[in-house]
C-alpha cells in the first residue's frame, strides 16, 4: 500500500505542467520548474505542488522524503520498445562491427527472424523471466512506463505467448507497460512465398483474437524495404482500427518508403523512426496530428549516420517524441538517459525539448497525458530523484545512471 509521503528539498522541481495537451514548438522548452521545490503524495496520487516554504506547514502526517538538494521530475516514459524476446544477438553485432549492414544480416536469414526462432521455442514463463531482468533495467534508469510491442513470434500462438508475457509484466512488475501487437514485423520463413497469406493471418485470425482478449492496445506495422508494403500496411492497419485498435507505424527508417504518410493517411497516433523522412511527409504528420517518435539509440547502435530531423520536426509544430527502441537487434538500450543525450548531440534537441519528449510528449503519444508525464494534482505519483541539481546534467554526463531513487505510484521501488 502506498504511503503518504511530502517530498522536500528539491533544488528543482522539473513538474511539466502545463495544457492539457502534447506540447509543440517554443513549448517544448518550458518545463514549469520550481526551485526549492516540494510536493505532497496520497494514496499514489500527487495531492498539491509548491515552493517548499507552501508545503513544510502541512507536514503532519506525512513521510518526509529529503531528495537532499537533488532534481526530480516525472519517470520517464518509453514510447517505443520490443521487450519480450528470448536470446540475444550478439553474434550480428560483432558481424556490424567487422562491417556487415543491417540489412546484409537480414538478408541471410538473421535479424529478426534470428530472434522470432528462440522466442518460439522458449516458454511464457521464461520470457516473463527474463522480462522482469528488462524491467530493472528500465527502472534502475528513470523509466517507469512503456510500450511494450511483440513481433517475435510471428504465430497466432507465439504473438498471443508474447502478449500475455506482457500483461504478466504489467501485473507482475513495478514497471507500467501499453501493449502494441506487432504481428506485421516481418513476413515469417513459413510464408515467405506467399506473403499475402500471412497478412490474411494477420487480418482475419490475430487482430481478432488479440481484440476478443484484450491483450492490447495498439496495432503497429513495420512499413519499410524488406518488410511490410505500402498496400500491406494500410490492409493491416485498416483492419486494427476496425477492431477498436490505435495505430502505430515504423515508417521511413531505412527507405522513404511513404511509411509516414500511410501515418497521415490513417491517422495513426505514431509514426516511428522516420530516419528518412522530409519536409512534405514531416508537413502530412502536422495536418493529420500524428506525433513523431525518434530512436536515435538504434541509429547509433547500426552505426548509421542519417538521424531523424528533429529540428525541422520541433520548427513544424510537431510534437516530437524521443524512446529507446530497446530490442535484441538494432538497439540493445534501455536507457532513456542516452537517448536524452543523443537527442541533443546528434538531433539538435535542446535538454528541455528532449525532456519534454521522453515524458508529457510520450504520455499523450500512449493516450496517457491526463494520467502521466507530468507532476500535477491527481495525477499518478511516478517520479524520480535524479542525483544532480540541473536537469540539463541529465543530457551532459551520460554514460552513468542519475536516478537516486524511483517512485511508483508513490511507492519507492528497489533498484
């Protein structure tokens, strides 16, 4: 049960209100700090915000927790993450290191379909296994919510496995996980002759059992070269969104392939990567109101050097996103602490837009903005004390894990 706890001595108080929206543009970089600033919990519910000189005279019955002159600010949400999967692919990482593309090891027969083989041979309980040790991961570095998405079993039964590995995950972890079925990943070795075969699968028996199961939230599709088509797409996504689903794409990450504009077209709640993506689809996706979320982890760890453009995207009035991708493959990170370091080394992002992006941005690309992302009355008390006395620290010293000490619905948790 969760205590009721006052929180003092923040040197500052990174609260992000704000509207009662994503934030886009100038507001990106407004943060609502207090300085010396205080906060009341009740029953895993923030209860008031203020100076700490407003909330020391209402102290009686609280816990006090001393952050002792450190920052803190909301958990961070991962708006994007594969986090169910057996095994590892360390292998195609030491061959991307000798020089082999992405797309080569895929080609023969690695990647993810390397990754869909131990996933179907491993059992639900050893994937919830080894998903509690993501799960530390995630929260040793500030996170306290993500997207989970599966695609690695690539089966009515391994993706309905993956999903429920998932729900477990959520019960069974203090990390907060939003499903994403992600059956169209990639086009399994079984039906590799036959592709439209496998998207009828996908159509006619996954989505609705996914759906009658309530075993997630979101569709997703991975819209690019050697994946999923244009037309592929839109017949998957078309369906999920029949069915009650919200839609995500990956889109643009390798070609530009028109992944973003499907997006747009569909109006998706995400368009994913969009690596190459340019003025005329980043000018789609702020017509149709899909938020772009950008994976600089899994350009670095390709070893590619075409980041999305963030900057024309913030310039656009795009409510930019920043996540992960944590996956055995292209980004093996859980850190969102990097990725607030990247946004700003190699995407131009300042701190702020990138703080901005992992945390209200994220909550509202989840549908989860009145709930999370930022520290106000009546939200939940998901937040964490960050070891330093300027958020932009967060961004300059990386490589080292800031978070001190992580709340979840107001409950301290082991790190």
């Amino acid at each position: 049960m969760s205590r009721d706890l006052a929180v003092l001595n923040c040197s500052q108080l990174i609260t992000l209100s704000g509207p009662d929206r994503p934030r886009a543009g100038a507001e990106m970089r407004k943060l609502a700090i207090i300085s010396d600033g205080a906060m009341l919990i009740g029953d895993g519910r923030i209860e008031r915000i203020g100076t700490r000189a407003e909330i020391e005279p209402l102290l009686a019955d609280y816990e006090v927790v001393d952050a002792g002159g450190r920052i803190v600010l909301p958990g961070f949400i991962d708006a994007h993450t594969h986090p169910v999967f057996a095994g590892n692919r360390i292998d195609e990482f030491e061959m991307r290191a000798s020089g082999a593309t992405y797309q080569e090891i895929a080609a023969a027969g690695g990647g993810i379909r390397s990754t869909v083989k131990r996933t179907r041979a491993a059992t639900e309980d050893e994937l919830v296994e080894t998903g509690k040790r993501y799960s530390q991961w995630f929260l040793r570095t500030g996170t306290t919510t993500v997207e989970a998405k599966s695609g690695y079993g690539l089966t009515l039964e391994d993706e309905l496995k993956i999903l429920r590995t998932i729900r477990r995950l959520n019960n069974e972890t203090p990390l907060h996980y939003v499903p994403t079925f992600l059956g169209a990943h990639v086009v399994p070795d079984e039906f590799k002759g036959n592709r439209s075969g496998y998207v009828d699968l996908i159509i006619e028996e996954m989505l609705p059992r996914v759906v009658s199961e309530g075993l997630a939230e979101y569709c997703d599709v991975f819209c690019d070269e050697g994946a999923f088509s244009i037309e592929e797409s839109r017949r998957i996504l078309a369906a999920a969104k029949n069915l009650g689903l919200g839609l995500r794409v990956h889109a643009d990450q390798l070609t530009l392939c028109g992944g973003a504009d499907l997006a747009a077209e569909l109006g998706a709640s995400t368009a994913d990567h969009l690596e190459q993506t340019g003025p005329a689809e980043i000018s789609n996706l702020k017509s149709a109101g899909v938020q772009p979320v950008l994976l600089p982890a899994s350009v670095l760890m390709l070893g590619s050097q075409r980041y999305p453009d963030a900057r024309a995207m913030i310039e656009a009035g795009l409510a930019a996103v920043v996540a992960t991708d944590f996956n055995p493959g292209s980004s093996p990170v859980p850190s969102m602490l990097m990725v607030l370091s990247l946004a700003s080394t190699q995407m131009k992002m300042t701190p702020a837009e990138a703080l901005t992006a992992a945390t209200i941005n994220a909550a509202y690309s989840l549908g989860r903005g009145n709930e999370i992302g930022s520290l106000e009355t009546g939200k939940r008390a998901d937040f964490v004390i960050h070891d330093c006395s300027d958020y932009r620290e967060l961004a300059y010293f990386t490589g080292i894990e800031h978070p001190f000490e992580v709340y979840v619905n107001g409950q301290k948790e082991m790190l």
